[in-house]
C-alpha cells in the first residue's frame, strides 16, 4: 500500500517505519527540514532502540522515504497518517493548530479518494474538525474521503516492540469500508482489532492513558500511606497485583509519572470535561498527587539530612524513564530546581540525557559516570531507574560517598541489601533503613518497623 505519515516525532516516525517494514512504501514527511535531512543523513532526531537499523534497512530497500514536501506526499499516497504534536495550551486544552494545518494541505491535495488516518492524541470531536476542514476546502467535491481515527500506544523506549505487538489496535471509523483498509494495514500483525465508531475511539486513547496515571498516583498514594506505616509498597503492590481484575503492571510506587504524554492528556481529558460541563475530580486529584512525588522525596531529604544549603545530591538519571533521552515532565527537573532553590549543589549523572539537561540546568556538575557523581556528595538520590544503576557496585559507592546515605525514588534496591551493607537507605513506601536509631520526624526506622 502507499502510505505518507505526517509529522516525524515518536509516534510517525516509528509507525511509518512498522509499516515499511511490512512492506508498504511509505513517506514520512514534515515541515521541520532538518528533522528530514538528519533522517535522510540516517541520523535519528530521537533516541530508540532499534529505530536507527530499521529506518537504515527500510530506506536501503527503497520503501521508506523522508521529505519535507507534505502536498506531494498526500497526493502520492491511498493513506495519509496524521501525527503531529498536540501540546497543551495554558487552559489545559489540546493545540489542534497543527492537525488543523495539516488537514488544510491535505483538502488541497485531495486529487483522489483516500483514508486519512488520525494517529495524533485529540479530544473526542477532532475528527469531526478534520471532516469539516477537507469537505470545505477539498477542491473536487466528487473526490471521496474518509477520517478514521487510529490511537497509538506505543511507548518511548520500546516502540518498536509496542508497535509490532500491540496488545489492540482501536480503528475508530463511520465507515465500514474506510475500516478495512485499516484492517488490511494491520492484518500482518495479527493482534486482536477493535472497530469502533471515530468517537469512542479518540476516547479510549484518553481514557487508557487517564487509567494508567490513575493507577500510579493510587499506588502512590498508598505508598505514602505505608510510609505512616509498617506496611511496605512493594509487598503490597504485589499483593494488589495478582488479583487478575487489578494487574500487576502500573504499580511501581516512587516519584510519579512523567513524559511527554500522561501529563499532557490528562490534563486535555479534564479540560474536555470542564468544556462538556462535567467537573472531572478524580483525575483532578491524581494529576495533583503526581506532582507532589517530587516534593515529598525532597522533604524526605531534608527529613534526614538537615538544611539542603550547602549540601552536594549526586542525582542518578535525569531522563522521565529509562532508555529514552527525554527530559520532557521529568522528575529529575522539578528535584534539581528544588535542591539548588535551597543552596544545595547537584553532582548529576545520566547514560543519555545529559546535554538535554544541560539545556536546563547549565551550571550544575556533570559527571562521567555513578561513581564520579557519588564521590564526596553528601547522599546519593536515584531518580531514574535504569539498569546499569541496578548493577551499581555499591561498596565503591559506599566508600565514594561523604556519608552512606541513599534515596531510592524508584526502589531499586532492596533494603536488607542496603542495611546490610550499612547504608542509611530511603527509598518510597518502604519501612526506612538506617544503622543508628534515629528521631526522624514521621519517619520510621528499620528497628521501629521490625517491632
Ligand atoms: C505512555 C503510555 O504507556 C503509552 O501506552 C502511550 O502510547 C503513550 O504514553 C502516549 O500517549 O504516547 P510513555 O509516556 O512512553 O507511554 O511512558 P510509560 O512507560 O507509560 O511511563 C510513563 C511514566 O509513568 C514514566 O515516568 C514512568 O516512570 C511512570 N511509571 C510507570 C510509574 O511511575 N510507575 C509505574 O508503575 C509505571
């Protein structure tokens, strides 16, 4: 089939590389022209395992294309994919400006009946504005089309992954016809497809990423619960998570979501409702939830050491999860900004996402590795869990350190290890670890929880 995909970011440049794979000629076009000369050089604009090789195999064999003339693609292609950006405006609303833009070339270019495909994340009734748009501006009012709309899942880190094993795919149509040939697309993959109309379909993209932020900020909540507590999160997390009507995924308790999306759609999901005329509390309260994590973890610091002025944080990962070098609502920004408001320095370390944070931040100490950000830093704080911090060797972080002191905000260690090994160790939800019984305002020690 021919394909064009409008917008190179996450979601268009990793599906229109899935569908090249699978033999489709496909055009990924944008108007960024150094985005499409970085990707015509085979450099990638974004971090993804597995991008770069499937990107090179699909462009050697003449199926995968890049262009910044988007009237050409649309003209060449039976499907057209939307999936630019939908930021979020200052009222919580979703910018539509640049779906709307793009519906505007495609009318012009619509010289032959085609599907045109919503991938980008939009409130219930965009697809009724891209409708509009074409049917107003179409030149041909013969020329038949057709908006489906297509939720992405996919993940930062493992997209490629998600976008060949989806565990659904939504194809919301008003026609059965336009449907099919979303069901012919995907048909290769062989993974359960759900026909909706367009409407229920952009609610279940909402509705899905509301649902997983409302899972961490309750396991959030409870972590913080257990902290008052003898109880510990994790046990209790994976007592929650057999019970197969809740599910053990999402219930990693620690600093709360980040990326480019959750935050941005829940908050387009309340400002949809406010605009409906319906007061969307839950949601209201989990977005609020998520971003007291940090300030928590920050406070729990200076629980444990005092006064932050003058103190040295070695943070380990900045990036909002691991493998991705996005820095987009990470955690890491809002304990930095934190640290340094009160006097504290910040030593800070990430295997990728250092010059993005650099961007931010650019006269904290970057350090080349764990061990150099640890060494003479008063405690060592983990942010982001990536795996080589997993397999830290920890006595030459213990002996790097000013003090034995760690913050887990992602509890990747466990705390008898850590008490073990003589480490004072604060982690999320978990009874705290420390060697000498001490008065901790609030919280409890390992000897106190023990009892
Ligand atoms: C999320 C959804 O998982 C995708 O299905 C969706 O397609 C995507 O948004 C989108 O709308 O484009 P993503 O933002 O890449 O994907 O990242 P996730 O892996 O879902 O993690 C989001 C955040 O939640 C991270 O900061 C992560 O650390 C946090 N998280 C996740 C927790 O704090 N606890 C958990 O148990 C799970």
């Amino acid at each position: 089939m021919d394909l064009c995909v409008i917008g190179t970011g996450y979601v268009g440049l990793v599906t229109g590389t899935v569908f090249a794979d699978l033999g489709n000629n496909v055009i990924c076009a944008d108007k960024d022209a150094e985005k499409i000369s970085m990707l015509n050089a085979g450099k990638m604009p974004i971090y993804e395992p597995g991008l770069e090789e499937m990107v090179e195999r699909n462009a050697a064999e003449g199926r995968l294309s890049f262009a910044t003339d988007i009237a050409s693609a649309v003209r060449s292609s039976e499907v057209v994919f939307i999936a630019v950006g939908t930021p979020t405006r200052s009222n919580g609303n979703a910018d539509l400006t640049a779906v709307s833009a793009v519906a505007e070339i495609i009318a012009h270019n619509l010289s032959e009946s085609k599907v045109i495909v919503n991938k980008s994340t939009v409130p219930v009734g965009t697809g009724d504005r891209v409708r509009e748009i074409i049917e107003a501006r179409r030149p041909d009012k013969r020329v038949e089309f057709h908006v489906v709309s297509n939720p992405e899942f996919l993940r930062e880190g493992s997209a490629i992954n998600d976008t060949l094993y989806p565990d659904r795919i939504v194809i919301g149509a008003s026609k059965q016809e336009a449907a099919m040939r979303l069901v012919e697309l995907y048909a290769p993959l062989e993974r359960p497809m759900i026909i909706t109309d367009v409407y229920s379909a952009e609610m279940i993209k909402y509705s899905s990423n509301a649902f997983l932020a409302t899972k961490i900020s309750f396991i959030n909540s409870i972590a913080n619960l257990c902290e008052l507590t003898n109880a510990d999160i994790t046990q209790v997390a994976k007592g929650m998570g057999y019970d197969k009507r809740i599910g053990s995924d999402f219930l990693n308790a620690g600093l709360g979501y980040g990326g480019s999306c959750f935050g941005k759609d829940t908050a387009a999901l309340v400002s949809t409702a406010r605009n409906l005329g319906y007061d969307f509390k839950l949601l209201k309260n989990v977005i609020e939830i998520n971003s007291e994590q940090p300030k928590r973890f920050v406070n729990k610091m200076e629980d444990v050491l005092g006064s932050l002025d003058g103190k040295t944080i070695a943070i380990l990962g900045l990036a909002f999860k691991p493998n991705t070098d996005d820095l987009r609502d990470a955690k890491s920004l809002d304990i930095i900004g934190r640290v340094l408001a009160v006097g504290g320095n910040v030593k800070a370390y990430d295997p990728i996402a250092m010059e993005n944070t650099r961007k931010v931040f650019p006269l904290i100490n970057y350090c080349s590795n764990a061990y150099e950000a640890v060494a003479g830093a008063d405690a060592m704080a983990l942010v982001t869990e990536w795996n080589e911090f997993k397999f830290l060797d920890l006595v030459r972080v213990k002996e790097s350190l000013k003090q034995p002191i760690i913050f887990d905000g992602r509890n990747i260690y466990d705390p008898e290890r850590m008490r073990r090994m003589g480490f004072d160790y604060f982690s999320v939800g978990r009874p705290p670890v420390t060697q000498i019984t001490m008065a901790l305002g609030g919280l409890q020690t390992q000897e106190q929880a023990a009892i």
